[in-house]
C-alpha cells in the first residue's frame, strides 16, 4: 500500500504516518519545512526501524505548491490512500503571496485541489480520500460565509480579536465536511471513497502554537483537558484508510469510528455546491496572482527536482 499523509512532520500527522509505517505501507510524509520532516523521519524510524518512509516538501498554503505535489503523486506508482491532514491556525492578517488568506490556504484549497487532482489519474482504481476536519458539534455555530471566503472583511468572528483566527480556522474545517460531500457526490462511479473525521480533541501537537492573547491562554488551559495524545488522534483516520468495514462506504464523517452527522450548514447541496465553485474561482485567482508576480512551480517555471 502507498499511503500520502500530508503534515506528516509533527502531531496527528505523524502519528498516522508512524502507525501506517507499521502496518507495511510505504509512506509519503508531506510537509513544509525539509528540516522538521527529516526529524519527525528520524522518530518514527526509532519506533518502526524497517518503516519505507518517502520525505516530500510542500508548501500547501501556496496553490502551485499543491499543483506540482498532485501532479508529481500522479505519476506511478499511485497512491491507494490520501490523508489530508495539514492544517493551520493563522492571524486575521495572514494572507500568502498568492493573495490567499493562510488558514483557508492550506486547511481548505489545499486538499480541494490535491485530492480533485488525484481522482483522474487514479481512474477506475480503488482507493481512499481521508480528510481530517474537526468536530462537527463545536463547529455547529461556525458555518462558513460562502460571500467572505477569503476572511477579507471577517464579519461575525466573534467580539474577542485574539480569537477571531480561531473562529476563521473553525470555518476552515467546516468547509472540510462541506468538501467531504461535495467530492462524494462526484465520485458516484469511481472506487474511490472519501470521508472525514475528527480526530478528537488532542494535546501535544502543534497547533495554534502561534496563538497570541486569550486564545493563547483558553489553548494552553484546554489543552489540559484534552483528553488524547497523537497515537489516539490517528486511530480513526487510519482506520478510515485501511479498514475493510468501511469498504466502499464514501462521504460520511466520523468521530471514533463512528458515522456522526454534520451541522445541515455543511451538507446543504446548495452550500456544498457553491463552495466547491468559489474554491475554484479563488484556485484561479491565486494562480492568476503568482504569475503576474513571475513565480516558478509549474506555472512560470521549472518544476522543482523530486527525489
Ligand atoms: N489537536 C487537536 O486537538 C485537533 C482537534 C481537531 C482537529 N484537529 C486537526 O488535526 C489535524 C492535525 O493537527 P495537529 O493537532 O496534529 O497539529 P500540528 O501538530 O500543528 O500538525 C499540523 C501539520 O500540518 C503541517 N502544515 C501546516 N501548514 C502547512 C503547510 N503550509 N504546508 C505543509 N504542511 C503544513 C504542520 O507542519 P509543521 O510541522 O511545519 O508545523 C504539521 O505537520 C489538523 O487538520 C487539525 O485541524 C486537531
């Protein structure tokens, strides 16, 4: 089996990388930084000495940086499973050179254009499309203002400023559910499934760790509370990917390898609908931005050497 995981430097993602390591698969760790994937490397290979461990770097939050990944995992040997896990809590003001706010960068538009790439190179093969969100009751009051993607103006954030980013993030992993659905829909026909999960609620990873004001300290006290560690995080969504009794079974989501449902917000077909449009419209637009700035990646340049 080969298994992408995309932030597989630290976290939740590791952990999933280190557990499917174990079972046999070979891995494709993605992540932003060479160094911090190298070390996350080095820690599952102490847990899993014979693990088949491939190191990619990406930026997700950049749309040509998704583009050349999707187009280097197209060529053979395919991948039979996907795990979009890489996310990030950014500032309000956080916005990527490509004109793209970071959180809905890399939480959302990322996997959008990862996994919609994939689905024609692997064709009539099997595989799963893993997409890890958040909980679907916290995020019940948190739908997505489908006229305000790109958080530009961020009405209705909430009346604390230090956590306004979090309520961005948590629109983020509702359009996760959204695109759950959404991609299942167009996957009638296919063997590929796709479903989504919250991992739980899981301390020691590396999330928000930018947080600044209130939200620094609510992280740092629920963060006492959390109840899991890594290992538990990544039980679900491995299993998602490997686990015969979700054979075919595509655009649910679940918490602890249970099918829950998601805030009607997230699964109106309407909604879904006009998400994956917007999304591709901004996909365009950020494209647009970077070769008007004369970038690389497969848009201005050569694509970068892969190993
Ligand atoms: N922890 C929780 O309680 C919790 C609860 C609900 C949902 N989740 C979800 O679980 C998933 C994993 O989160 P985590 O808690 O394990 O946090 P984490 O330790 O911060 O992991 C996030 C991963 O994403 C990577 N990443 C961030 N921006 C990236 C970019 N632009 N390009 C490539 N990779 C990037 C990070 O890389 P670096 O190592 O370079 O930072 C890291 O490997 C996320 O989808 C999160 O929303 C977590």
């Amino acid at each position: 089996m080969r298994a992408v995981v995309t932030g597989a430097s630290s976290g939740i993602g590791e952990a999933i990388a280190r557990s499917l390591a174990g079972m046999g698969a070979t891995v494709v760790m993605v992540g932003r930084d060479g160094q911090r994937l190298d070390a996350a490397r080095t820690r599952i290979l102490a847990a899993v000495p014979d693990a088949e461990l491939v190191l990619e770097r990406a930026d997700l939050s950049l749309v040509g940086e998704v583009r050349e990944l999707a187009a280097w995992l197209a060529k053979p040997p395919l991948p039979d499973v996907v795990i979009s896990n890489a996310a990030v809590i950014a500032e309000l003001d956080d916005f990527t050179s490509e004109g793209i706010h970071r959180a809905l960068a890399t939480n959302h538009l990322a996997p959008y254009l990862l996994l919609r790439s994939l689905v024609e190179p692997i064709g009539d093969r099997p595989a799963r499309f893993v997409v890890v969100g958040a909980s679907p009751r916290a995020l019940a009051r948190t739908p997505v203002d489908l006229d305000d993607l790109n958080l530009q103006n961020g009405r209705g954030l909430g009346p604390i400023p230090s956590f306004r980013p979090f309520a961005a993030y948590g629109r983020t992993k509702n359009m996760n559910a959204m695109f759950v659905h959404a991609l299942a829909r167009r996957l009638g026909g296919t063997r590929i499934t796709v479903n989504g999960v919250h991992p739980g609620v899981i301390k020691g990873t590396g999330l928000g760790r930018d947080s600044r004001g209130a939200l620094k300290v609510f992280g740092a006290v629920a963060g006492r509370f959390a109840s899991g560690r890594p290992d538990a995080g990544a039980d679900t969504p491995v299993w998602l990917a490997v686990s015969p009794e979700v054979d075919g079974v595509s655009g649910r989501f679940f918490v602890r390898r249970q099918v829950v449902p998601t805030a009607s917000h997230t699964t109106d077909a309407g909604r879904c609908e006009r998400l994956w449009n917007e999304s591709a419209r901004l996909v365009s637009r950020a494209e647009a931005e970077a070769r008007a700035a004369g970038r690389g990646g497969v848009f201005g340049g050569v694509p970068r050497a892969r190993p």
